[in-house]
C-alpha cells in the first residue's frame, strides 16, 4: 500500500507544515477516534464543541449518523456519534483551530474519510523525523511486531534503502534509511505484514 509522505527532513507533504500533524481515525461503531502526532491535551472551546465538526455518508449507501459528544480519551479527540454502518464510509471535517499538545496547535479545518470498524489493518500514514527516521502509523489493529521490524517488509521509491526498524508501540513503527534528500517527496511501500488476527495489511 504506497503513502505519500514527506518532503525530507520532517515536512508532511499534505500535512500543516509542521511536525503537530493529524494523522488519521481510528473508528468503531459509534466512534472516531482523531489521532494526532502528538497527544492531545486540551481543546479550544470550538473544538470541544461537538456542532463544529462535519460527518457525512462518503459512500451514498451508509446509514446517517450524528456527532453526540467531544471527548480527550488516551491523547486522542474521540467524537462519540450515533451507530454507523459497519464497513461504511464516511466523512469527518473538524473545525478550524482548537487543537493543543501542550506547546503547538493545529491549525485546520482538515477533512478524512474514515471507515467505521470492520476493518483489516492499514498502514495509515509515514511521515520523517529527521533526514534518516520515518515513522509509519499502522491503524485498525496491533500488527504483528517481528513482521513489522523486518526491514525487508519496506520498500521506499525514489530508493531509499531500509536499514532498521524500531517499535514505538503496537501501532507505531521508525523506519531507518539512508539519508532523505530535502525537498524530495517519497512512497513507502508496506507488505508482508498481518495484525494480531492474521489478517494481511
């Protein structure tokens, strides 16, 4: 699966430009889950007011649901919602600011399409650390750990080669490669590697 990830040496290539960046969601039934690069430990008013964000049926087929509640849960925005469609496709927009980790804010509005549970693992996003570290997030499920450190299960295009792989946790990998150029936008390529369940990313 190819994710467009930096331009080197940290910059997300879609992100906000720095390195307090949205990731993605992780999703149940009556949930998402907004992950951020850093944890989240304060919302502006906006923000922890549930009115302010969007979600809509991305898939023309899913059942509507509503934004219940705002919540900080493990670092995370969770949005509690009405039940969703298993499998089904929807859109979430947040509001425009509001966002803090303790010394930066993110600065939006951003939209994602999310799907709610049901789901095999995905590896969500990569994005540089510095010219030599990326750091791929892995969604939906805990990945098999010795897949997931297998150097050989990465592949990077323009060719970078993949020196190491280091565990942050279930969800998070580094990967060591040679040094990234600057400005240069690169695709990493993830295979070969199952969640705790079997099932193949």
């Amino acid at each position: 699966m190819p994710l467009l990830i930096t331009d080197g040496l940290g910059y997300s290539s879609n992100g906000t430009g720095g390195r307090f960046q949205f990731l993605g969601i992780n999703s149940g039934l009556d949930y998402f889950d907004l992950v951020f690069s850093s944890p989240i430990v304060s919302l502006s008013a906006d923000a922890a007011d549930y009115t302010k964000y969007g979600l809509h049926v991305a898939d023309g087929t899913s059942s509507l649901a509503s934004i219940q509640s705002v919540a900080i849960v493990a670092g995370n925005v969770r949005l509690t919602t009405t039940p969703c469609t298993n499998g089904g496709l929807y859109t979430i927009t947040l509001p425009s600011v509001g966002f803090f980790d303790g010394g930066d804010v993110f600065v939006g509005p951003y939209s994602m399409n999310a799907v709610a549970v049901g789901l095999l693992p995905q590896a969500l996003s990569a994005r540089a650390i510095d010219a030599r570290l990326i750091e791929v997030v892995f969604i939906n499920e805990a990945v098999v750990q010795s897949e997931a450190m297998n150097p050989a299960n990465y592949s990077i295009t323009p060719t970078l080669a993949v020196t190491a792989v280091a565990f942050v946790n279930a969800n998070t990998y580094r990967v060591t490669t040679d040094r990234q150029t600057r400005g240069v936008s690169y695709t990493v390529v993830v295979s070969n590697i199952h969640d705790v369940h079997g099932d193949l990313i």
